[in-house]
C-alpha cells in the first residue's frame, strides 16, 4: 500500500517542529537575572505605572491603518486581470473605490486623522 506523499510531508513537518523544540529547549541558556524579569515594552525599561492607561486615539489610528491598507491591497489583483474584467469588473473597482473614499472622507471629517 503507497503512502501519500502528503501523509509523508506532515509526518516530516510534526517530526521537525518536535525536534526543533526539544532543541531548543535542551540547548537554551537559562542564566536569570534581575535586569531579565523587569518588564521592558515599547524601548521603556521600566514603566510608570502598569495602571497608564493609553490613549483610544492609538487604537483608532492603528485601526484605520489596518482598514485602508487591507482595502488598498484589493487593487493589486485586479491591475493584474483588468483586461479580462471589462466594464463589469471596472465598474465594480469603481463602486469599491467610491466606499473607501467615503470612508475616508467620513474619518477625515470627524478629525479621527488629525495629530493633536
């Protein structure tokens, strides 16, 4: 009975993941310190307070970054068949285009942009 050649490349990736981890877990250094369990984020070794509270602007921003961006990239695959679409799929881009500049506007509008 042949076995299937991706029965053998799963059985290859789960036998390299389980060694790489026992690897990696045998050969890591474990030298604690004092200056490892400080908490570190954001290039501050020590924070304030663990009670800041950040404001929601990064999150909205961060957001709207994601939004456009994520929309911006449905452009690339139709430049690549835009021959093959016609009207129908230049229309539909179009009618794309019209809402992500709507909500461009929309955020614009409300100062969601805007560095204060």
């Amino acid at each position: 009975m042949a076995v299937s050649p991706l029965v053998v490349y799963l059985a290859i990736a789960v036998l390299l993941v389980g060694a790489l981890l026992l690897l990696t877990g045998k050969l890591s250094p474990r030298l604690p310190s004092s200056a490892k369990s400080r908490p570190y984020e954001s290039g501050v070794s020590e924070p304030i307070s663990t009670q800041a509270r950040w404001p929601v602007r990064f999150a909205l921003v961060g957001m709207l970054f994601l939004i456009f961006d994520v929309e911006t990239l449905f452009f690339f695959p139709w430049a690549v068949v835009l021959r093959e679409l016609g009207w129908g799929g230049i229309l539909a881009v179009l009618s794309f285009f019209i809402v992500l500049g709507v909500g461009y506007v929309y955020a614009r509008q409300r100062g969601a942009l805007d560095w204060r």
